[in-house]
C-alpha cells in the first residue's frame, strides 16, 4: 500500500477559491480601479499606450451573459504572424526588444484634417479610452470574449473630418523587418493592411483598442492601437497601426490578398457561409469546459445583429463574404 | 552501426519509438504548463496525434526504396522487418486523431455538422479518404488476408498506402492558413527516395531488388 504524505505547499481542494467567487471578485477589483492598480504598476516600457487608464467602464457595452476570457488565454494565444505562424509565437518573440513606445500614427488620405500624432496624444483627444466587453471571433473558429480599452473608431474619423469623396477607411500596421522576424519571411504581403467601409467604421462597434482588461494593450495583441470590429473576424483587426486612410475606392486586404476564394473584404462573421476549409457554424470557446474544451453555434454578425444587419441589406452575404 | 542495427532488429525497441512521439503533449500540458497550450488542450492533442500519424505514414513508406537503394544494408534490413507494426500504428494514430476530432468539433451535440463537413469539404474529406485506406490495409495486413488475396493482388491492393500518403500531404498542407514547411519536412525525404528509386543507378542489380520488394511484406 502506498502512503502518500503530503508536501507542506500542497493545498486540499476545500482550500481552493470556487471559481465563481474568483470571477466576481476580479469583476470588484476591476471596478474599484484594478485599471489603476495595472497601469501605475507596469512599468511604462513595456507596454506602449498609458494614456486614459484608468478606463471607465461602459455600461452600454458589458453584457452580463458574456464571460470574459481570462486574461492569461487572450495574452498568450495570438494570431500575429510578424512573430511567428504559431499562437504561442507572438507572446515571447513580440517582447524581444521591438519598441512600441513611442509610436506615431498617421490619419490622412480623403479628410481636411491630416495628423501625424503620438498614440499617448491621440487618446486624450478621443476623450480618453472606455472599457467594452465583444465577443471576438477568429475565421479559424474559436472564440473568445475580451474586455477591451480604447475609443471608437467613429470619433477619430470626425476628427480626421473626411472629404465627402471618401468612401472607405484602411489601417497598415508597421513595416520593420529588421526587428520583427515574421516581416522578413514571405508569409504574407507586408505590411499588413486591412479596411472597412465608411459606414461600417462609423458604427459605434468599431473600436480602436489601447488596452485588455483595464491594462495597456500588450505588444502580442497589437499594441499600442489596433482595430476591434466585433462582428467581423479577427482577421479584420489591424494590429499595431501606423496608418490610417480616407480613400474613394474598396481596398484590398491582406488576407484576400492572400487567397481570395478564402477571405473576402467583408469577413463578417456567418454561420451560414463556411470556410472554403470548414464549418463557420460553429465555434470552440477558449478557456470554457476543462480540458475538452467547450464548443457553442456562432450567432449571426457574432450576435451583433441587431446593431449591423441594415449594413448589408439587400446584399448577397455568400458571395460577398 | 551494428548495436543500432541490433536495436532496430527488436520489436520492443520499435514499439517504443512509435509510443513516445504520442506522448509529446504530455510536455506542454503537464510539465511546463505551457499558457498558450493549455488554451485550447484537445487542439493541441488533436494536431498531435495527426502529425505522428503523418511521421509513421511517411516512415513507412521509405522501407521499400531504401531496401531497393541498400538491398544489403542491415539497418535498412532491420527496418524493413517493421513495415506491418509501423504501418499499422500509423492507421491507429489516425484513427485515434479523428476521434479526437470528432470530439473537439463538439461531440454528439455537433455531429450533424461534423460529418456534413468530413464528406463536403476537400480538406477534410482527403483526410476521411486517407484514414479509410489505412484501415483497408490493416484490416488486409493479417497474415490470413494475404493468403486470401494472393501475393499479387495483396501488392497491388498495398499501393494504395501512396494515395493515402498523398492525400494526407495536401489534408496537413490544408490545416493551416499560410503553407506549413512541416509538410516538406515529412514527405520531402520520401519524394527524394522515390525518384532514387524510380532512377535507379544500381542498373539490373535494381531490377533483382525491386523483384524481391515485390513480396508482401508480412511474408517476409
């Protein structure tokens, strides 16, 4: 028989938070100015956005039915193939030495009012940065819920004040492929580019984060501004954005670029309309269900509906996905 | 050379080799606790397990132009004593991977959406396609099959493991959005042997050997 003594940092399982209790008394924290707390504590060099947090919450945008993800999944597993093709990639390879401090954005094209501007400038003009809980959704079906910090995207655009031949916005991340290791292999057309059209980036959705949970955005998931459209799939949200454009025609992007029967201008996201590879109809959840994992029905436009079907009325969805 | 000849000439020596790369997830879900494994565990298991079903594929095909290469080489000889264990276990990686799979598109809940998607969609239906070839060959793999089916038959029947090669080169090119170069890193070498093979230098010696490849493998 095999007696086992137990370690003295062993912990029996009635010692345990319940996972509940944990989750509420993030939620508390978060309220009383965890934002703060992150912010003041972080030493400024590592993250690039520090201006507007603490965010305020906006209540308009904190579905009690969504349950964010936590913080560690939405760190640690990314989509950012500047530094590496892999999810784990980004984490480690993007904290390496590439500065994202200072950083300046440039908003011009179609508009009156051309900027060239610092990020930690831009944000107290937009009136400083709110939190908003989306649900995100990736093309490679799985999602998460994620409480992102920053401003709409609307409020740069009347900012920028476009000309009335704009019809379209587009974002390019940065070109640097001397400290980025991704940019110097071929995987896809650098710099990456993405775009909406004006009205869509006029709806109050979209978004321009600064920050995850309260804290600056790290540099893995596109610091220190990217954009968060939430009812179209993640590919559509440019990271680490040096540019932003007013223009008269569609652009392209870079994942259409890439394989055009694969991915459209749109990439809204549709359970009717799969992947040329698989099934959209449905979508695991990141950090649900243990170590089988939970998989739900993706929800129309990602359960935004309500606020973007007039969008694309009258518009054959399967065609223009 | 010898001792790893010996090594190879024992079956426990290979059934170690093809249990240990299954183990490999084990590392990043409960050794380092790897954050960005532990995401999303099945997925990471799922890719897994198909990969060291590719590997094993791929291994297994190379026994037959190495032996036409190096008819006389002992580790080659040592090898080619495997070909049914190896063979089979890649079937059983595959197998257990599309189980998984079936598990990690949401189980019975989602299975209408699962096999519509297994038999519509190209990626998914040469992996179907390979996995039920590798289940013909095993089932055919008993020595009572092959008496069934006579030497002749059972080769040609064998052949079919290139289709399942092949359709599983383009099933792992299709898992990912951009190339992944792992698939050069699996098949290439196999591709390599087989124009070796197909280009021969050996001249008529070539010939006797390829004769002599042309036995099943379980009878050997």
């Amino acid at each position: 028989m095999l007696i086992r003594s137990p370690k003295e940092w062993e912990l029996p399982e009635s010692a345990a938070t319940p996972e509940s209790v944990y989750h509420h008394r993030r939620t508390f924290l978060k309220t009383l100015g965890f934002g703060l707390a992150g912010a003041a504590l972080t030493p400024r060099s590592l993250f690039a956005t520090t201006a507007g947090f603490p965010t305020r919450v906006n209540p308009n945008y904190r579905d009690p039915a969504l349950k964010p993800t936590a913080y560690e999944h939405i760190t640690s597993y990314n989509n950012f193939y500047e530094f590496g093709t892999d999810k784990a990639d980004p984490k480690p390879n993007a904290n390496q030495g590439w500065k994202t401090e200072p950083w300046t954005v440039e908003i011009g094209g179609l508009v009156r009012n051309p900027t060239k501007i610092d990020a930690n400038e831009l944000v107290p003009k937009m009136g400083g940065a709110e939190q908003r809980v989306y649900r995100f959704r990736c093309v490679e079906a799985w999602s998460m819920v994620i409480p992102w910090d920053g401003f709409p995207l609307a409020k740069l655009i009347q900012f920028a004040d476009p000309k009335p031949e704009a019809k379209f916005v587009t974002f390019t991340t940065f070109n640097d492929p001397k400290n980025v290791p991704g940019q110097r292999r071929p995987i896809l057309e650098w710099p990456y580019f993405e775009g909406l059209r004006l009205d869509e980036a006029m709806n109050d959705l979209s978004f321009i984060a600064t920050g995850i949970y309260g804290r600056p955005i790290p540099n893995q998931n596109g610091a220190p501004l990217r954009l968060v459209v939430p009812w179209k799939y993640g590919f559509k949200g440019c990271k680490s954005i040096v540019k932003i454009d007013l223009v008269a025609k569609q652009p392209r992007n870079t994942w259409q670029v890439m394989a055009p029967d694969e991915y459209g201008f749109y990439a809204n996201v549709n359970p009717q309309v799969d992947h040329p590879r698989w099934s959209q109809a449905s979508e695991r959840v990141i950090g649900e269900g243990g170590a089988l994992g939970r998989r739900q029905r993706t929800l129309m436009f990602n359960g935004y509906e309500k606020q973007v079907a007039a969008l694309y009325q009258g518009m054959n969805l399967a065609k223009l996905y | 050379m010898p001792l790893l000849e010996n090594l190879l000439r024992r079956k426990p020596v290979i059934w170690t080799l093809i249990l240990l790369p299954g183990l490999w997830p084990v590392w990043p879900l409960f050794v380092t606790k790897d954050s960005s494994a532990l995401t999303d565990p099945l997925k990471l298991i799922l890719h897994h397990l198909g990969f060291v079903a590719c590997l094993l594929l791929a291994t297994v095909l190379t026994f037959t132009p190495l032996r036409v290469l190096w008819p006389k080489s002992g580790l080659v000889q040592a090898l080619n004593r495997h070909r049914r264990l190896v063979g089979v276990s890649a079937f059983a990686y595959a197998a257990i991977h599309y189980s998984v799979h079936l598990l990690y598109e949401g189980g019975v809940e989602f299975l209408p959406i699962t096999l519509k998607a297994d038999l519509s969609k190209p990626f998914l239906v040469t992996g179907m396609s390979a996995l039920t070839i590798l289940l013909g060959l095993s089932i055919t793999s008993l020595h009572a099959a092959v008496r069934w089916l006579g030497g002749k038959r059972w080769k040609q029947l064998h052949r079919l493991a290139y289709v399942a090669a092949a359709l599983v080169a383009y099933h792992q090119a299709a898992a990912r959005k951009v190339f992944p170069m792992q698939v050069i890193y699996i098949f290439g070498p196999l591709v390599v042997l087989e124009i070796l093979r197909i280009y021969n230098p050996r001249g008529p010696n070539a010939q006797r050997s390829t004769l002599n490849s042309q036995r099943p493998s379980s009878l050997t």
